[in-house]
C-alpha cells in the first residue's frame, strides 16, 4: 500500500486501528517528497529528521490511546509565510532567507498541539505577492498536472504537495485567491474560512484586512477537519472572531435537497469557455441532487479589482516597511520586482493628494460589494462559481503582465473583500488539466458551504483522479 | 519683553506615557525605566513577521477618562491608524496613532493666568484653554550613540517600544509662555489626579512640544480672539523636558520671531529642538523635509464603538478634580481660597487633610480643633504626610493647644510678676523702643515654662502695657 495517497480521513483511520504507523506513514511521505519534488519543486524547506522525530511522538501517543484528535500523526505541510520555531520561515523571499522565528503561528500552534508531523514549509510567490509562485525568490513549483504548467498561487507549494500526494494535509493562506485559485489549478480543496476565523497571528502579513488561512487538502472532509482544528478567537489576533467555532464535519454528508444555489452569469461569464462549460454541467448536477438553482444579480466583478488592488497594495506597503535592513540580516535591496512594485503603488495610493481618490474611494466601493452580497444571500444559500477564469497556464505565464495575479483572482476578489468564505472543488478536466468551482456563502456559513461542496464532490468523484508523476 | 503691536500665538502639544501595568499592544511588563536594555520586549513590541497588535483595554479606557476630565467630547466611533514613516527606533516601520477619528475631541481647560487679580470680586482672572483633541498612540523605542570598540555605533533598546502614549492637543489659545506654564501645571495636576501617569518629566513620561508663532495685534474689541487669523507659519519645539524650560524656549521663540517680523520678514516654518545648556533653540528640520506620513486606518484593529452607558461608567471612575474639589474645602470647611489652592495641589495632601478632619468630627475628643487649624497645620508647620498619620496629627493639634489654652487669668497673672521686676523695659516699651517688648515676651515665655505661646503672650502683652 503506497500510505503517501491518504487522505487525512484515511490515514486517521489508519493509524487509529494501527493498520500502521505514523513514522511508517511519514516514512512513506518523505521518500516520496525525495523522488518527485525534483520535478514538481513544491517546498522550500523539508525537515525530516523532525519529522521523523515528531512522528515517533505522536505513535506513543496512539500506542497509548491518546490521540484525542484525528491529525494526530498526520504529516502537514505549511505555506512558508506561517511562523515555525524549528523551521525557517521566508515567505519565499531573500530578504527572510534565513530567518527563523522565535515564536509559532497561531495556526501553527494549534496544529503542533495536536500532534501532526511537519514534513516541510512549501513554496509561494514572494510575500504571498501573486498567483503562480512564479513569483517565488527561490524557484517555480510546478503543475503535478503538467509540469510545464503553473500551479497558480500564492499558495503554489501547498496545493502542488497535496496533488502530488508529497504530504497529507496542508495549510495555505488566501488575501484573494491564493488558497483556491492553486486549488483549482492543481485539482485540490481549498477552504478560504472567513475572514477572522482562523487567526493571522505569525503569519507574514500581506493584505492585513484580507488574509485568511485554511486548509488545502485532497478531499473535503479533510479540509473540514483541518478547519476544526485551526478555527477560534485568538488573544494575539484583535481582529479573530469571539463567535463559537461550529463543529464544521457536522453536516458532512446531509442532503442539499431544497437548498438554495445562486449563480451570477457576471461570473460564469468571466471565465473562459472550457471552465464555463463546467460550470454549466456542475449546476445541472446540484439540480440533480435537489438543490433550487436561482439567477441572482452581483456587482461586476470587474470593480473588485480596482478595489482589491489599492487596498492589498496600501497595505502591503506598510507591511513590508519593517524590513528596513537593520534586522533580517539582508536589506532591502533584496525585494523582488513584484514586492518593489507593490510598495510603490502602495506608498503612491496613500500619499496627501492621492488618499481621497484612491483608498478611500475603494474603501467606499468595499462597502458598496459587501452590500451587495449581503442582498443576494436573503434571497440563496450559497453562491456557485468558477474559482478561476481559466485552467492552468503555462510556465512564464505571469512575467508578461504586471496585473496577473488580479486578473487571475477576479473571481475571488469580491468575496474577499467582503469577508466571505469559500471553497474550490474540481468540477471536471480539461485538456488534463483540472477546472475548479467555487462555493461561497456568508460570513461564518463554512459549515453550510463545506456541506455544499461535499455533496457535489461525492456525486462526482473528480477527487478520486491523480495527476500521474 | 513682548512689544505691544504684537500677540504670541501658543499651542501645545504633550506626550503622556501611562502607567498601564503592561505595554499598549502586548502583555510585556510596561516597567521599562532603568531596566536593563531589551529585556522588557518580546514578538510583538520588536514587530517580528507576523505579530499583530491587541489593545490594552485599560489604556484605550484612561484616555478616554483623560479626554472626559478635560471637559471633552467622546465620539461613539474611534479607530486606531497607521502613521507610516521610518526610524530605527520604530521597528513596525510605522507608528499607531490616532489620525481623523481620535478618542476625544473639543474639551477645555480652564486655568488661572498671570493676569493680576481682580480687586472687585477678589478673585484671579480665568481663562479657557481650549483641547481640540486626546489621542491614544504607542511609544518607540529608544537610541543610545555609543562607541563600542573604538567605531561609533547606534544601538537601540525596545524596553520602551509600545508603551501606551496620550498625546494631548491644545488650540491656539495661549498667549504668553506664564499661561503656558500655567496650563501645563494644571494638566500635570490633573493626569496625577486621575492616577493614569506618574506625568514624570525626568523620566520623559510627561513631554512638551510647544507651537509658537507671533501675530501683529489688531484686535477688534467685537470680534471674538480665537476668530482671528492666525499666522501663515508656526514653529514646533521639541525636546523639552520642564515646565520652566517650556517657558524659557517659548520666550526665546517669541523674540526671535518678533525680530525677524520686525524685519519685515516671516519666521521659517520648521521644527526646532531646544538646547537646555545654552537656553536656546536650533532648526531640527524644515518644512521642504516635513513628512507624508500616509495615514490609514489600522487594518489589524477594529473600530471602536462607544456605549453611553460605558462613556457614564469611564465619567464615574474619574476622582473630584482640583477645581471642584477647591470649591468645596472653601465652602465645607470655610478655608481660605489659597489654603483651598494648596491642599489641593496634590491628591494625597487633599485626601490627608479630608482624613484628618473625619478623624476629628468621629473621635468627638477634638472638639476645638477646626479644619482651618488643621489646614494651617499641613500649609504652615509644613507637617510630613508621609510620616505622621491624620490621626497623629490631630493628636498633636489637640496637645499644642491644650497648652496654648492656658487659662487668661493664669496668664495675666505671670505677665503682671514680669512686668513688676523689669521696670526698665517697661519704660523702654513706654518710650517707643520695639525691641522691649520682644524682651518682655521672652521673660512671660520663660515664666510659664513652654506653656505660654508667642503670639497670645504678644497680645496680651500689648493690651496690659497699653
């Protein structure tokens, strides 16, 4: 049995009835990660003798029958801007090329308490800064797919690992599309949580009033448990919700019979012609399954790039300020083309003068979008979609154009900028290359779009097809 | 001495560190002065990847009460921004302050001047001072220039970073470097009042920046001062660590811009640092290098939304404060208003003196001690309340005076045997010469054996003679 193709679902079960171990398990993963991230290049950092290490805890642990959650002794792997005391943690970037935090994400906390085994740290556009990790100071990871291909980004590494069965779970962050935009193009789940969920704390801020991390994993149960392990109020996160965390494997399973599905053609329309025939096929499944299928009216997706762009870059310029060259042991000098742009634009959109017309005109436009969906969802449950315009592209894609990351995230933007969660699923291949849908509900309806997203991938079963590396 | 064509324009902005017992943004021990550089500071105040700031209730709660105590509006809405700008010594790359929504807005404070005293009602002539705002704000860290190894280096210390700062912003409404003092004393008194700042100038917990310019004097006996234009330049000084040294630079300022006005010519607008050695101030920066500190809201805190019943319940933490509390000594305990002014100087005087007099009214064993006697006590037998407790104190009173109320015939009849064996100084005294007197008290003194009082035996003395 090749233990690396788990699924946390599986590999839980696994190793609860000690069908093996989690240093057998790891074992597997590690030599896996040996013989293919050559080519697919998914991590920047791989560790295994903490794995390894970290694996023989968590068996003591499930020799003695005290593994009180499923992850315990599932191997992860984590986007490299979350914060890792035994691992470094460089955003991809030159600048924290040898930079090892003094302290743990709190989502990379919360998992170390529950005992997972962390293989490695994956590979990102720079300063979560695009959508193909092309971007990356280090090198490009590659589509399991098509190695000539894109696997879209930010979070590049963490959705090429899972695709490519180099790790079991894996954590990503998304300020606007860099969960599920790579999801999609790699054929993965990925889970955008609302914003506030999950806590930010130790995780390189991007986009401060965007980010989000979650979960990128094979299946959508996986993604849920992740979820319920990562998500709650966080003391070092002012802006993390106090709402109760629900029990998001809940309603895993239930019937969407009667559910309420809105689709916008402003979306569907915004994708190319292959992923919008996939689109069209994947409602005529959810009407299969019972669900009422309704025409709803969203703002022009186009204006939340606009938006998206002068915040995320006013932010971002802020944020990287603190990479002065008096710490980190590499000045500024060491900035990439992309981080260099975005701190100019940013600096340009805050300056006296520019204020009014820019970043306060988004912020208004931002309210106007939150407005918006916040109509449409009295009237549908969720809100279907393509998760991004069109499959993978080739390698070198994302040099031609200063904007790819915003056009290739347009259809997460306005859901991000409106705080929402949603979770991309495959919904079908072409041309090999696998398309993703999108399903977004209100703030704090993760359970209901997990729900969602299950019955279709079940009905489905694209989760079942593996790139072939 | 300011010419009389021109009107000094003042406003002031000052620093106050709190004295929270942890940092603004983090659990750090907030006790940083003398410690140890970079051992009070951790992930957040040193600005790692990652950290996110988490106000401090307590100090978002005492500059509000701050802002309430200075008479001022608090706006239901409130945010924290970013004020972006670089310096070693701030390691976010950017500060958080307060921009266009600060805690509280449009207060006063109304002090006394140097005006003289109005001989009609008896009373000083009092001024407004109006507070435009009261912003909460994070401290930085501190440089120290040292030579390590023979090279010149820079090093810095994070103890201080994110200490929680109000910043206080007057309007333009003082006019002389006195009413600054003035105003400065009395906003020191009333942040110690409150108990939210030592406000120790020593320590830099109390820090004064003054903004100075001088406009010719035109004023229109109908139009209201604070209508009036204010110059096209103003001057900042900063660095000054003293009510007195406020006052000194703000007059140095005021006659080096009236010279160069009486050029014909218009101050710089700059920055200027004070030199206390020298007792003069010096350009820092210029206008052309002023800063775009591209301000924005602070994505990484929410807004904050005031109840009126949480603003009511901030108002009711705040103590009585030295002009009401003034008021009332006159009227309870029918005391002078400059007994009133001193015993209210300082919170703890007050309190020991309020305390002292409970103790009497309750022991009932004193009954002719009255708070006027216990006030001349503390103001005028400098009494050290940090030694002798209001009882104790009133013990004393009651013994003292226990003495000083030696019977009058007992008195008079001491006095009656002095003055039969010294008919010398009894001439002397007759014949105009002061100091017999004086010699005759000090014989009573000595006769009664420390039971008589000066001042009684002086009066009794006078009367018999005359």
């Amino acid at each position: 049995m090749d233990l690396y193709k788990l699924t946390i679902t599986q590999a839980s079960k696994g190793l609860k009835e000690k069908k093996f171990s989690s240093k057998e398990l790891t074992k597997s993963v590690l030599a896996r990660i040996k013989s293919i991230d050559k080519l697919v290049k998914a991590y920047v950092t791989v560790d295994e003798e903490n794995a390894l290490h970290k694996a023989n805890k968590a068996d003591k642990l499930l020799m003695k029958k005290r593994a009180d959650n499923p992850l315990v002794g599932i191997p992860f792997a984590l986007k490299d801007n979350i914060c890792t005391t035994d691992i470094r943690t460089t955003a991809s970037s030159n600048v924290l090329k040898d930079y090892l935090p003094i302290f743990n994400g709190t989502v990379a906390k919360k998992l170390k308490e529950k005992n997972i085994v962390l293989l490695g740290k994956t590979n990102m556009d720079a300063w979560a800064h695009g959508s193909s990790t092309e971007a990356s100071d280090f090198f490009t990871t590659r589509n399991p797919w098509n190695l000539g291909r894109l696997p879209g980004g930010s979070s590049g590494g963490s959705a090429a690992s899972i695709m490519s069965d180099m790790t079991i779970g894996s954590i990503g962050t998304e300020t606007a599309g860099s969960i599920r935009q790579p999801s999609a193009w790699c054929g993965a789940v990925g889970l955008k949580p609302t914003y506030g969920r999950v806590s930010r704390y130790g995780i390189v801020a991007m986009g401060s009033s965007l980010d989000s991390p979650g979960p990128i994993t094979k299946t959508v149960e996986d993604a849920a448990i992740v979820l319920n392990a990562i998500a709650g109020f966080d003391p070092y996160d002012a802006t993390s919700s106090p709402k109760k965390v629900e029990n998001y494997t809940k309603d895993i399973g239930k019937k969407i019979k009667g559910m309420k599905i809105g689709i916008a053609d402003m979306y569907i329309e915004s994708s190319q012609k292959n992923i919008q025939e996939k689109i069209y096929q994947a409602i005529e499944v959810f009407k299969k399954l019972g669900a009422k299928v309704k025409n709803v009216n969203l703002v022009d997706p186009q204006y939340a790039i606009s938006v998206y762009t002068i915040l995320q870059r006013a932010e971002v310029s802020a944020n990287l300020a603190r990479f002065d060259g008096i710490r980190y042991g590499y000045g500024r000098d060491k900035f990439g083309e992309e981080a260099k742009r975005r701190i100019m634009l940013g600096t340009y959109a805050l300056s006296t003068g520019y204020y009014d017309a820019l970043y306060l005109k988004a912020q208004q436009i931002r309210t106007m979008i939150v407005e918006d969906f916040e109509k449409v969802f009295k009237k549908v449950d969720v809100i279907i979609g393509p998760t991004a315009p069109c499959t993978a592209l080739p390698l070198g894609s994302s040099k031609t154009s200063p904007m790819f990351g915003e056009v290739q995230d347009i259809l997460a933007e306005p859901s991000t900028i409106s705080g929402l969660p949603g979770i991309s699923i495959p919904c079908g291949f072409s041309d090999g290359l696998p398309a993703g849908l999108q399903v977004i509900g209100p703030q704090f309806s993760e359970k209901k779009i997990i729900q969602v997203a299950h019955a279709f991938e079940q009905e489905t079963n694209y989760f079942k097809e593996k790139p072939k590396l | 001495m300011i010419k009389e064509n021109f009107e000094p324009i003042i406003g002031l902005e000052i620093h106050v560190e709190l004295k929270t017992k942890s940092k603004m943004f983090c659990g750090c021990n907030a006790d940083w002065f003398g410690k140890v550089p970079n051992t009070l500071c951790c992930p957040v105040c040193l600005a790692l990847p990652g950290t996110l700031p988490f106000p401090n209730r307590i100090a978002v709660e005492w500059c509000v009460m701050l802002g309430l105590a200075l008479n001022c509006d608090i706006p239901v809405f409130s945010k924290f921004d970013r004020k972006n700008y670089f310096y070693p010594d701030l390691p976010k790359g950017y500060q958080i302050s307060q921009y266009d929504k600060p805690f509280a807005i449009n207060g006063s404070l109304e002090t006394n001047t140097n005006q003289p005293i109005n001989k009609l009602t008896n009373q000083q002539i009092r001024k407004k001072i109006r507070i435009r705002r009261v912003h909460m704000e994070e401290d930085t860290g501190k440089l120290l220039h040292a030579t390590i190894d023979g090279a010149k280096c820079t090093l810095i210390d994070f103890n201080r970073s994110g200490m929680p700062l109000v910043e206080i912003v007057t309007e333009p409404d003082i006019r002389s470097s006195e009413e600054a003092r003035i105003f400065l004393k009395k906003l020191h008194q009333i942040i110690r009042y409150i108990g939210i700042s030592d406000a120790d100038m020593e320590k830099g917990s109390m820090r004064l920046e003054p903004n100075i310019s001088v406009r010719k004097f035109s004023r229109n006996k109908n139009q209201s001062p604070n209508k009036l234009k204010l110059p096209n330049y103003k001057v900042e000084v900063k660095n000054i660590n003293s009510f007195n040294f406020a006052k000194k630079a703000i007059d140095f300022e005021l006659d080096r811009h009236i010279s160069i006005l009486e050029k014909g010519e218009v101050p710089a607008q700059e920055t200027r640092g004070w030199d206390e050695k020298k007792g003069i101030t010096y350009t820092q920066r210029t206008k052309e290098e002023a800063h775009d500190y591209r301000y924005f809201p602070e994505p990484d805190i929410p807004p904050i939304r005031w109840t009126k019943p949480q603003i009511s319940k901030l108002k009711a933490q705040i103590c009585e404060l030295p002009d009401k509390k003034i008021k009332r000594f006159i009227k309870d305990y029918k005391i002078s208003e400059y007994d009133a002014t001193i015993l209210t100087d300082e919170l703890e005087t007050a309190d020991y003196y309020e305390n002292s007099i409970k103790y009497q009214v309750s022991s009932k064993k004193y009954k002719g001690i009255t708070p006027k006697i216990i006030a001349n006590w503390i103001i005028n037998k400098k009494t050290d309340i940090t030694k002798v407790t209001p009882e104790k104190l009133v013990n004393l009173i009651s013994q003292k005076q226990q003495i000083v109320q030696m019977d009058d015939k007992e008195l008079e009849a001491i006095i009656q045997k002095v003055l039969k064996a010294n008919p010398k100084a009894v001439a002397d005294f007759k014949s105009g010469k002061q100091q017999a007197l004086m010699f005759l008290v000090g014989q009573v003194m000595r006769e009664a054996k420390g039971k008589a009082e000066a001042e009684e035996t002086k009066r009794f003395l006078s009367k018999m003679l005359n």
